[in-house]
C-alpha cells in the first residue's frame, strides 16, 4: 500500500525512476504525434520532442512504436528495427541536448490496427471486426510466442536508439489491453478464461522487455483502470493485474489510463467530441458512414480536472508500486496534490501540445493554469500532424 508522504515531494526536486532520475516529476505521456510518414522518424517528429523537452519536462515520451509489422496503428506508423534507428537516434539525442529524458512507448495495435494499410491482417485474443471495419484474424499460441520475442528486440532497439525509458502499451484496447478484455477475448485456452490467463500473455511481455532492455533503462507500463464499455476490462480487475505485474517485479511504474480505441476513445480524453473534424479526415463514402454511428463512437464525458483520479487512488491504497497519474491534469496545484498523496509522478498530454513551455514556466515560480480548453481538435490533427489547432501558427 502507497502511502501520503509526511512531507510531500516537491515537484521540481530531482525524483528517482527505476535507475533514472529525472529532474523533476512531469512526464509529456505519449500522444500520437503524426508526424511519421512512411514509418519513419521525420525532423518534424524530432522537433515536436525537442520541443516539449525545453519546455520544462522531465521525459517526454514518443508514440507509437510497434514492435510487429501487422502491430503498426497504419503504415506510417515506426517499427521498431534497424531502419528506425537513425531516426530515433537523432531524436534522442535533440532531447538530451534539450535537458529532458526520452521514453519509447512500445507495443501491437492489435484489432485497433489498419489491415488494409499495413497490407497484413490485424490480430486479436478471439476473431471480430477490428477499427478498419475489416475481420481480424485471432492470434495462434504461435504467433503470441513471436510478437513477445517481438517486444524483447523491440525493447533492445529502443535501448540502442538512446531511450532512457521503455513504457509497454497495456491500454486502449490494443493487443495486449485486448486480451485482459472479458468482452474481447473469447479463448478458451491458456490464453482466455480466466483473469490469469487473459494477463499471461501481457505479462510474459512484461518479462520480454525486461529481458531485452538493459538495466540502465526504466521499463513501465500503460495499464487501462477500465475500457470504458459494458462487460469490457474494469477497475476490480485491473487492480488485481497490477498487483500480478507488482509481484512480478519488472516494472519501474505505472501509469493508468482508460478508455477503448476500438469502442470508447472519449473515456480517455473527456471534453468536447470532435465529431465534424473526425469526419472531415475521411473519404466520402465513410463520412457518410461515419456521421450516422459518429455520435455512439465518439461519446462526451464532461471534462473535470484530473478526471482519472479517484480510479487512481485505487491502486494507490493497493500497491507499493510507483504510480503515474494522467488524465486532464492543467494546472500545477493539481500535481502538487497528486504528489501530496503518494503518485510519484504526473503525466500531462493536451495541456502541453498548446503550452509546450508551460512547465518550465511553472518550475520558474509562475503558477499560471493551462489554456488548453478541452475541445479535443487535437485529436484528428493526428492525420496532418498533432497539434492544438487553437494557436494561430498551427504548431505545438
């Protein structure tokens, strides 16, 4: 059990991670930056993440990097091999230069994959309809053995490029999330079932990674508190999978996250829907489409301040492990609090695509809250470049 600090850390004090310290205690979490055409780290990818890192962070983290070819969100998507390796050399150094850390953020989209872009069918636990509207093929015991293989040399390449940090993809209801999924994962052999058996897979990745990274890196994990859908993975048993992974011990932290890519994106993100800008990304006839099950795709949640938190202390008063709070968090008393009692650090996305400086900012005595407003625009930026398309110069 984490327990409140009798004096709470402060958030610019150096703050240990596993075998890092970061120089203080705000983490850029991963936000798909869309700027990867072709699979590739481009120069706009490394100056998004230099970017933020000068802004004040101690880590910024890069989404997404697949460790399989059919695991790519699309194919513009990095994989993590030798081809990637100058790239994301080149943006780890930026970010060192910059006084931040870098994390990579690993993992297999899963059903939440584009088939028809990656040219390869998407997997997942049991057969279904993945986010392209095309049926996934479920995954064989022999592919699960090569996508964990998949995430020891992927951990090894994020290592070689320079990253500080590895986080493994637990959430969203990508693959690994998928199968912690009662509602998505049907098997009925040592890969379904039963909570033990729907966490195997996750956690033998957990392991890989571990294996693969050398222990100058800090291996965490991005873990759904819940899906966000009826009969989907919920907070008793994500509890219960964090205390397997604690026991485990291959994990530095946690972060918690929520919501399904495939069902319920807006669990995650609360605020405003961005229904008309989603359509707009689409050709003409998915528009259509999508203007008719838009509104049961995209849901509003009213957007309230560190909205994850009470899901979060959860886990605070049932583990000792590190924990990560993320969720709309804009302003510096609310770290501060988060802080006060027990998380050890605080990841912020939006806040910083519209204030890249606002924690340097913070760190030089202003107190001054976020101006993100919450409208979500950002989201579908994903396909041109994230970006909060407030500012006037479109940039982040």
């Amino acid at each position: 059990m984490t327990e409140a600090p009798s004096t709470p850390p402060a958030v610019f004090d150096p703050a240990p991670l596993g075998p890092l310290t970061l120089k203080n205690r705000i983490i850029k979490s991963a936000t798909f930056e869309g700027a990867s055409p072709r699979g590739v780290a481009t120069d706009d990818l490394v100056a998004f993440h230099e970017r933020v890192a000068r802004g004040g962070v101690a880590m910024t983290t890069v989404a997404y990097l697949a460790v399989s070819p059919e695991g790519r969100t699309d194919r513009h998507c990095i994989q993590l091999g030798p081809d990637a390796l100058d790239g994301l050399s080149r943006l780890t150094a930026a970010v060192h230069d910059a006084g931040a850390l870098a994390s990579a953020q690993i993992g297999h989209a899963g059903p939440v994959a584009n088939s028809k872009s990656n040219r390869a069918p998407s997997l997942s636990p049991s057969r279904r309809f993945g986010a392209s509207g095309a049926l996934t093929r479920a995954a064989t015991p022999a592919d699960i053995a090569r996508i964990i293989d998949d995430y020891r040399r992927g951990a090894a390449v994020a290592a070689e490029a320079g990253f500080d940090c590895i986080e493994i993809h637990l959430g969203h209801n990508y693959l690994l999330s998928s199968f912690l999924s009662p509602r998505l994962n049907k098997r009925t052999d040592g890969w379904g079932g039963s909570l033990e058996h729907r966490a195997r897979f996750p956690r033998e990745v957990v392991a890989a990674v571990r294996e693969g990274a050398p222990d100058t890196v800090a291996v965490t994990a991005k873990l759904n508190m819940a899906d966000g859908v009826p009969g989907g993975f919920d907070l008793p048993e994500s509890i219960d999978v964090a205390a397997m992974l604690e026991a485990d011990g291959h994990l530095d932290a946690l972060e918690l996250t929520g919501g399904s890519s495939l069902s319920n994106p807006m669990y995650l993100f609360r605020g405003d829907a961005p229904r008309a800008e989603f359509a707009a990304t689409l050709a003409q006839p998915l528009r259509l489409g999508f203007n008719v099950v838009g509104r049961r795709f995209l849901k509003e949640y009213p957007f309230e301040e560190a909205y994850f938190s009470d899901q979060a202390r959860k886990f605070l008063a049932a583990l000792d492990l590190p924990l990560i709070l993320l969720g709309g968090v804009n302003r510096l008393d609310t770290v501060e609090e988060a802080l006060t009692e027990g998380f050890s650090f605080v990841a912020m996305a939006r806040a910083l695509l519209r204030e890249p400086d606002l924690v340097g900012r913070w760190a030089q005595g202003q107190r001054d809250d976020g101006l993100c407003i919450h409208c979500n625009r950002c989201m579908p930026s994903i396909y041109s470049g994230a970006r909060c398309t407030e500012l006037r110069t479109g940039s982040a």
